[in-house]
C-alpha cells in the first residue's frame, strides 16, 4: 500500500501485535453510522485527537498533518496539525504535494474516458506510444491500460531501478505484480495520445469540473499554491525545498500521472465523497476501481503479516489504480504516497460510505497515519493491518491504545 514514485524508495506498509485485539475492540466500539450520530461523535473525535496528534508529530519528526474524514458519503470532520513551513501552520488552504495518491487521479480520468468511449483500456498501446527503451521487445505490443494501472506491466518502478538506467521487461506482460509509477507514465500517455489532450486536462474535464473538485493540481505548481505549499520534511525532521525533491514542479513538467499530484486535504477529500455518491450511479466505472486484478497475498511488503494482525482481508489486491480489501462483503479502497519528505493514506468504502484523508508532510509519517486511522475508528480492520506492518514491516513500535 505504500508506493514510491520518482524520488519515493521506501514501499511499506502498516497492523499490530498484542495490542492489536484490544485496539481493535476499543476502535469498533467508536463506529458511528449516519450523518447525524457523525456530527454528534466529531468534537469527540477533535479531542482524541488533540491529545494524540501533535505529540506524535514531536516524535516522528514531522511538520505536519491535514486530516479529513468521511462518514455517509460526506465530510464530517476535517483537523489540522503542525507546520506546513518553519513557522506557518498547516490549515484547510495547505497543499501537499501527495506523491503516488496521483495514480487515483489517472485511474479515475482512464476510467472516465472508457466509459465515454474515448480511450479502450485493452487497446495495446504500442501503436500510439513510443517508447525507445521498450521498442525492441515484442512484449512490449503486449501492453494495455489495463495491464498498466493494475501494476502487471512486467516493469520496474522507474528506469533508474535498472543498472543502465532504461526500462525492460523482468517477466512477461499480464503474469505477475511489481508496482511500476513508469507504467501507470505509459498508460497516461495512451490516453493523452488517443484525446490530443494533456493529462492536466483530461483530469479538468472528466473529474475536476464535473465533480465540481478544487484544490488539486496534476503535475505543477498553479498560481493558488503560492504561500500555501507543505514543504517536505525528511527523516531528520529538517524542513526541504519543494525545488530539491519534485524539480518538475516549477516548470509545469512534474511526474503528473503517477506523482506530483498537488492537493489540499478539502480538496481530496471532496474526490472521495464524489466517487462515493457517484458509485451507486454508474455500476460499470464503480466496477472498474473495485475489481481486484492483481492479487497481493503473499507479497513480501504489501502482503498481510498473519502473525500479527487479527484479521487479515479476505481477499487483496490492485484494481485499476486502486488497492482493495475485502472483508466478506465489505470493501475498502485505498492508495498511500512515500518519498523523502511526505507520507500519505487516503482510503474509503463504497459500502460503507465512510473513508479518510491523511497526509504528513513528512518521510516518517507511518506510525501518526496509522495511529489517526485508529483514532478515527470507523475502519478497524484497515488500521490492525496497518498497524501490523509499522511492525512487521517498518520496524517500528506502534504506542498503547488509550487505557493500555
């Protein structure tokens, strides 16, 4: 669940020991159904928080947190925590710079242009791409949109994953996992080739505008984001430059499809709450994110460590641009973004109409997500697996649920 992009090398993820049960206890009882008993349970929700937060971003060394959550397809809470920049405090109007929560945007806008019929997800996309590197490989006439934003290209993450520095094929198109930002790259440059349009647009026009969405950029730095910037922090707890670590901003040439998303936390969160309403519209394109594709059991970072997570999903894996869990008949769908100096979750449920939006402007910010997921507590089984792989995976120790 924890991806890297251009500048990002650090896939993890996040569940729990011991501590897990009791958590896990302590958080289903905080579930509240209905947008008015979530209304009722957010100045609640403020003082978990209040307690909790700002001490966990001492500790991690982080500059800060913007926080949104979701309960019956609508925002019923938003926070906010620490420093955007020395001395300015993170706030609604901050945009983060929210790494590989980009892919959501470019499978969403695919998606969207399937279902006008503009672009076909298993077009090979060799005769509309070039591509120098992959040229020469006769798998590469093997490769679709759909093979792309599902993460079964047969590709590495990026072109400097190889000793020469250019692409190629580790196994065949179509037959196993390997999480690739390049060839979520290539899948937009399909689309764009196919429209005539930058993928900028194609965001504008089929999600942006008609899920009336601001506060979110592919790719560049607009003129709106001036003053509100969240600058990196890295593991030191040192304050970056935006210019250091995403170079492509400022030129308007950022790494859009699958990085380089600018957005504030109203503004995703604001996403989400339309793909909620929108599922119970348009079957097809709701089946289209749900539909596990690839499956992840197993996997040495993203697989579920059984040994210490109480319940473990029934079935995960990536559906286009998506992560999926299935719990019996409840699904959750989520993405995280990783790189030197942010961390970030957002995730939600078509069932349950709840989800959440967390970003940190900071490199490690697994152990305040997590314990926010815990806090927010409409997803339990989502925060056990979390908290199992801040242990499992990253290392780290998880702090006490209140009362332990």
């Amino acid at each position: 669940m924890i991806q890297r992009a251009p500048n990002d090398r650090s896939p993890t993820a996040l569940p729990a020991r011991s501590l897990v049960a009791c958590a896990l206890l302590i958080l289903s009882s905080l579930i509240v159904s209905g947008p008015a008993s979530a209304r009722a349970a957010a100045p609640a929700l403020q003082q978990r928080m209040d307690r909790e937060i700002p001490a966990l971003l001492r500790a991690q060394k982080l500059g800060g947190m913007g926080i949104a959550v979701i309960r019956g397809g609508r925002v019923v809470w938003t926070g906010y925590y620490g420093e955007q920049s020395p001395g300015v405090p993170v706030t609604s109007r901050t945009a983060f710079n929210t790494a590989s929560i980009a892919k959501t945007v470019t499978a969403e806008t695919l998606i969207a242009l399937a279902a006008q019929g503009r672009i076909d997800l298993d077009e090979p996309i060799a005769s509309h791409v070039a591509n120098a590197d992959l040229a020469g490989d006769p798998r590469y006439r093997r490769l679709t949109a759909r093979l792309l934003l599902s993460h079964r290209s047969g590709l590495r993450n990026w072109p400097d994953d190889y000793d020469n520095g250019k692409l190629a094929f580790d196994w065949d198109p179509g037959t196993r996992y390997r999480y690739s930002g390049a060839g979520v790259e290539l899948a937009a440059l399909y689309a764009q080739a196919k429209t005539g349009k930058t993928l900028r647009a194609l965001a504008t026009e089929t999600l942006f505008a008609p899920l009336q969405v601001d506060g979110m950029a592919v790719g560049e730095l607009p003129a709106w984001t001036s003053g509100r910037l969240a600058l990196p922090v890295g593991k030191d707890g040192a304050f970056g430059t935006i210019d250091a670590l995403y170079p492509g901003l400022k030129t308007g040439s950022g790494v859009g499809a699958s990085y380089d998303l600018i957005a504030t936390v109203p503004g995703y969160a604001s996403f989400l709450s339309a793909l909620i309403t929108q599922g119970g519209k348009d079957a097809a394109r709701q089946r289209s994110r749900e539909t596990i594709l690839t499956d992840l059991d197993g996997d040495a970072v993203y697989g579920c460590p059984r040994a210490v997570v109480t319940r473990c999903p029934d079935a995960y894996g990536y559906a286009l641009g998506w992560q999926v869990q299935h719990y019996g008949t409840h699904r959750v769908l989520q993405h995280t973004g990783n790189d030197e100096g942010q961390t970030d979750l957002v995730y939600f449920s078509p069932d349950r109409r709840d989800g959440a939006v967390i970003f940190v402007n900071g490199a490690n910010g697994w152990v305040a997500i997590t314990r926010a997921i815990e806090l927010i507590g409409d997803e339990p089984l989502v925060a056990g697996y979390y908290h199992g792989l801040v242990e499992a995976v990253l290392h780290q120790q998880m702090p006490a649920a209140e009362g332990q």
